[in-house]
C-alpha cells in the first residue's frame, strides 16, 4: 500500500493506491456511514478549493436522520454508547443529531492524520442546516485523486471499501446503493 503523495505527483501514470478512513474517537453509537463518507468524497473530488458549504440533508437523507434519531432515543437509556456525553438534551432533536454527525465527523482520519481542519453550523442554499468545511490539505489532495480507493474501517476493524459516484473517475463505479440498517449485533456501527 503506498501512502505516498494522495495528490498524484507521478503525473497520474501510478498505481491506484488504498486509503482508510476511520472515526478515532469513540464508545459512543457512531452515526457517520461509509455512504455519507462517499457522498463527501465526491462532493470533495469537484470542488477546485478545501472550503464548501454543504447541507446536512445531503449527507443524512430525511429517511435516515429520523431512524437515527428514533433509534438513540429509544436506547439512551438502555446502552452506554448512545449516551453522547456531550449532548445532554433528551430526547434528542434533529439539531442534536447534526452536531453528533458534526463532532464525528471531525474524529475523521486519513491513515492517522485528520481529514478536516475544521467543520462548524452553516447555513446551506436554501436555507437549509449545514456545515462549512474546510478540508485539510492531504484529505482534499487524496479525494481529488482518481487512483486512490477509500477505505472505511469500522469500530470493529472490519474495513469497507467507499463506492463512489462516476464523478470522481469514469471506472469508479456507481454510488453505493446498500441499504443502511442498524446492526443489532454491534449497535456502534452502522452498515
């Protein structure tokens, strides 16, 4: 595995080279999905510079921010890792969920270096909530390369490859299309 330069300095004639992502935080239930993570990379892969607004819907779709929240409500009692420590509000809202997916988000790392340098409340088009990103600089590199393959490493150490959109590279494949259930065998991951 080379994790050499992710901004492709071999003039793109290189191997395609294999990236993990990973949430270094937690007990607590993790929300961000290897889905959302592709839907970031490739918004990321279009952009021509680190900072962008995005809007929290287009990360978490309607359907799966009300699942999640029903399913912490549900057991925040019940287990210690949908507690979130830091959001003492029960039960929790649509606002508390955007800042545990915000607070996640920011644990991300790139082979143990952090993906963002920072992710604060927006307000998107429309509108709508969001977040204003700003990539750091290997992160941003690494998505806007076609040969790098992303991968998604669990709490559990199980690693996921990311499917990701045709915008980033005509041979990448199809956006994921997995269903995104709740695991009852390991209630921190989604899958």
């Amino acid at each position: 595995m080379d994790r050499g330069d992710p901004g492709g300095s071999d003039g793109g004639k290189g191997a395609e080279r294999e990236l993990r992502l990973k949430i270094h935080d937690r007990e607590e239930f993790l929300i961000v999905t290897p889905r959302m993570l592709s839907t970031l990379i490739v918004r990321i892969h279009g952009l021509s510079g680190r900072e962008f607004t995005m809007a929290v819907r287009d990360l978490m779709p309607g359907e799966l921010e009300a699942y999640l929240e029903k399913v912490i409500n549900t057991n925040r009692h019940a287990a210690p890792c949908f507690q979130y420590k830091r959001i003492p509000q029960d039960p929790i809202t649509r606002r508390e969920l955007h800042r545990i997916c915000r607070d996640q988000l920011k644990e991300l790392e790139m082979d143990r270096k952090a993906c963002f340098r920072s992710i604060v409340p927006a307000v998107a088009a429309g509108g709508e909530a969001g977040y204003s990103i700003v990539c750091g600089e290997v992160f941003f590199r690494a998505c806007k390369d076609a040969k790098v393959k992303f991968f998604y490493v669990g709490p559990d150490g199980e690693r996921e490859a990311l499917v990701l959109g045709q915008a980033c590279a005509g041979k990448r494949g199809k956006t994921a299309t997995k269903t995104e259930n709740w695991d009852s065998q390991n209630p921190r991951y989604m899958v």
